[in-house]
C-alpha cells in the first residue's frame, strides 16, 4: 500500500462522489471506495497517482515532485485517460463495469461499479492452494471470456493475479482492476510505464519484448498456479536466470486432469512463441478439446 497520508481524506467531495476510505492502491495509483451523491450507490473509484512524481498539495491537487517527472506523468495521464474511456465502453459480465471516466485535481479517475464478494486470495489462504479442478472450471473459462473481450479490442489487461478476480457473492467471476491496461497492436514492442507484479508478469512486460494476448495468458497461468500449490510463483526475471519452476503434470498429476495441468504448464513458457497465443487456444487446451500441445508447442506460433 502507498503512503495513506496522499490519499484523499475521508468526506472529500469529488464530482458528485464522496470518499468514504481508501481501499487499496500501487505504485501509480490510490483505489477508493466512494458514494454518487446523485444516485446514492456505492462505487469504486481509482485514481492515477504516480507515487515517486507526484505529491498531494492542500486542496487535493497532485503536482509533480520535479520538472523532470511531470514528462512522465503527462505521458502516463494521457494513456490513462484514453484508455480508460475506451474501456468504459466495453461491457461483459465478466469485466467490472466502468461507469464513469473524469479529470479533476490535475489528474484522472477511473469509477467503477462497487461489487460484494472475495477475491481469489481468500480462497487461496482458506484452502492453502488446493482449489478444486471443479472450481478451476468454475472461475477461469468465464474469466477468459472477458478477457478475450479485451484482445478483441486489442486491450491488454496486464495485470492478472489473484487480487483481480473476484468471486460474486452470486458465484460469478469478475475481472478487475484496469489500472496497468494498455491498447496496444498484438506483436508490437511496447515500453512505458508499467505496473509490474512480481510472480505474475510476463517476461516480455520486463524486458520490453513483444506484447500480445500471450502476455496475459503467461499471467492467468500463474495465477491457476499459486490456486493449485498454495504457493506464489516464481518472478519471471528469476526464472530466466535459473528456472526451477517444477511442471504441475509431475508435481500434482494425481489430483488434477492431465490436460488441465498441461495447459497451464504450456502458458507459463518463458518464450512467448511457445504459449499459446491467444484465448480460445488455451481455453480449449484448459478444457481438454486440444490432444495435439506439444506438437503446437514445438512448432511454435510465429513461424
């Protein structure tokens, strides 16, 4: 969590919405939640704050801490707010419904609709890893279909972890949090400001290497990985270095599907040729319709 004393105060008043705490937040931004005065809802309302540029001024502004960093936040803002307000346009039951897109305060803020349930976390700690295949099935496929929203617009979400998915207290599974997304063409190098989560990321999001769908499948795999073992994953950076990563087809072939465990294995390839590159391949994969993996694996997908 970043330094609650740059957060905005509890009561503030911020375009017909009132802060009510302060909820989460990273290294580019603080997430609240809020009350619309007007409709009298709860929602979720995130703001893009660069923590080592910007400082909070009395009255709520951010200012940049140097003329150096007020470049790179301009540059930030702009993403952010373009891409935001693309992403308010997309609906699908399995993305978290962005409602509202504003500047204020010298910044930008991104409101989303408030929902009741427990992210994948508390399930992972409840059941110290461990999750069932029938829950596997029961969150990811749904999941993956939001996210293959997002591909269809050429959005990357890039930062899936366990903390962005929510489970509703009506079952269903919710992707969150869009804060790190980037709008980018598939197979183009991207560099800028990124939101990295160690364990999760892709190689190609430290490196600068080639984005695309594979980028977040790399992450979703991982994810299924810490609801199997218990255990966080190990960061890609050290992976390339020395990858001790034990396959899940030999370390829990007795408890789960064979096609299941191989899916997930075949999209935490360190190389992006040799996942699968893009949603319905690994769906299909995950979901035992697809016998011939490593034979795609050993082809490859980009040549």
């Amino acid at each position: 969590m970043p330094d609650k004393e740059q957060a905005l105060p509890r009561g503030y008043i911020l375009e017909g919405y009132r802060i009510e705490r302060l909820i989460g937040g990273g290294g580019f931004s603080f997430v609240y939640l809020a009350y619309h005065i007007k409709t009298k809802t709860k929602v979720v309302i995130k703001e893009y704050f660069p923590h080592e540029l910007m400082q909070r001024m009395p009255g709520g502004r951010i200012h940049p801490k140097s003329d150096d960093g007020n470049s790179s936040f301009q540059i930030g803002l702009k993403r952010f707010f373009n891409e935001g307000m693309a992403l308010s346009k997309l609906k699908h039951p399995n993305i978290v419904n962005v409602s509202n897109f504003f500047r204020a305060n010298n910044t930008v803020f991104m409101v989303m609709d408030f929902e009741q349930g427990r992210d994948l976390r508390w399930y992972i700690k409840r059941s110290k890893g461990r999750l069932s295949e029938k829950f596997l099935l029961s969150v990811f496929p749904p999941i993956l279909g939001g996210l293959r929203e997002l591909h269809v617009h050429n959005f990357l979400h890039l930062d899936i972890k366990p903390a962005n998915i929510l489970l509703r207290a009506t079952g269903v599974p919710l992707l969150l949090d869009f804060g790190a997304v980037q709008k980018i063409q598939p197979g183009t190098r991207y560099k800028g400001v990124q939101t990295l989560t160690h364990g999760f990321a892709s190689p190609e999001q430290y490196e600068s290497g080639v984005m695309g769908p594979w980028s977040d499948i790399y992450s979703l795999s991982m994810t299924m990985r810490f609801c199997i073992t218990g255990k966080a994953p190990i960061p890609s950076t050290e992976r390339l270095k020395k990858d001790t990563q034990v396959l899940l087809t030999k370390s829990h072939g007795r408890k789960y599907s064979k096609h299941l465990l191989q899916a997930i294995d075949w999209a935490s390839e360190l190389d992006y040729e040799r996942r699968p590159r893009n949603v319905d391949i690994f769906l299909e994969a995950l979901t035992g319709g697809r016998d011939d993996m490593e034979g795609q694996k050993s082809r490859g997908w980009f040549g």
